[in-house]
C-alpha cells in the first residue's frame, strides 16, 4: 500500500526521476522543458512549499507540492502541484495525493484549494479535479502552447475545503 510523506533530501532523486520527464514532455506544465535539473528540483522543493512523496513497496511513485496561492490577503487558498511516475500512471496515485493534499491544506488552516493553470488538453487532470470536487471557474483561452495540439486553453480550477 502507498504511503505518502513529507519528501526529505534523501529524495531528491526519485523527485527528479518524475519531474524532470514531466517537464521535458512539455505537455502538462508551463515550466521550460529545458530547466536543469538544479532549477527543476528548487522550484519543485522551494521554499515556499511544503513538498511529499508517495511511495508503495519503497519506491517513490509520485510527489506533490502544497503552498500558499498568494501572500497577503490570498494567503488561505492553497495552491499544489502533482506529479506521478510513468510506471505509476492509472494507478490512482494523483487521487490520493490530491485527497492527502486537501487533508494537509485544511490542517495548516486553508480555507480553499485553486489550481491556477490546469492545461486543457489534460483530459484525465481535469477529469480527477472535476471527481474531487473542483470546478473551472475561469478559462485562458489559448494560453498554453503544447508541443503536440499547439495552443490549447487553461483552467483555474478551484473547491472550498
């Protein structure tokens, strides 16, 4: 069974051994595909985020991120970013880390979750948001530029906790 847990630095590897495939895809996130390493694992690990890893049999089969939407007066939406290893997709590894991500957000006081950029083309991302609960509550048209569809719309995608 999978567990999830806060990422130490022990887990920078496995962290990168998902993300960085991610990232070099193109397709789901709007980061550049040609990000070191070293840029891929401090926006993923910043500061201000409070990044975990979910791990079954002792592999490291998925991670996310959860932080602050915005300073300030935003400061009590939370913001997350998901990532799931290829041997893991189809799984339900994203649904549990979202489930545990919402868990988390509302110990640390949150009062809404907001994914601010939710490509599209991202059929099952939007299909798990939708199932737990979010809603589009805003579209970008044509603001992500995919290798494979060319531009495609955004959606800021957002549920109360």
């Amino acid at each position: 069974m999978e567990i999830i847990r806060p990422a130490g630095p022990e887990d920078n590897d496995a962290v990168l051994g998902i993300i960085l495939p991610v990232i070099r895809a193109g397709q789901t996130y709007a980061l550049p595909a040609s990000m070191s390493a070293a840029e891929a694992l401090a926006y993923w690990r910043g500061p201000d985020r409070e990044t975990f890893v979910a791990q079954d049999n002792g592999a490291i089969i998925g991670t996310y991120y959860l932080r602050a939407n915005q300073a300030g007066g935003g400061a009590h939406v939370a913001n997350c970013g998901y990532m799931t290893a290829e041997r893991a997709a189809g799984r339900g590894v994203a649904r549990r880390m979202c489930e545990h991500s919402m868990a988390r957000a509302r110990e640390r006081g949150f009062l809404a979750m907001q994914f601010n950029f939710v490509v599209s083309s991202n059929t099952r991302a939007v299909g798990l948001w939708t199932s737990l609960g979010f809603a589009a509550v805003g579209r970008l048209p044509l603001a992500f530029r995919h290798p494979g569809a060319g531009l495609v719309d955004a959606l800021v995608m957002h549920r109360a906790l």
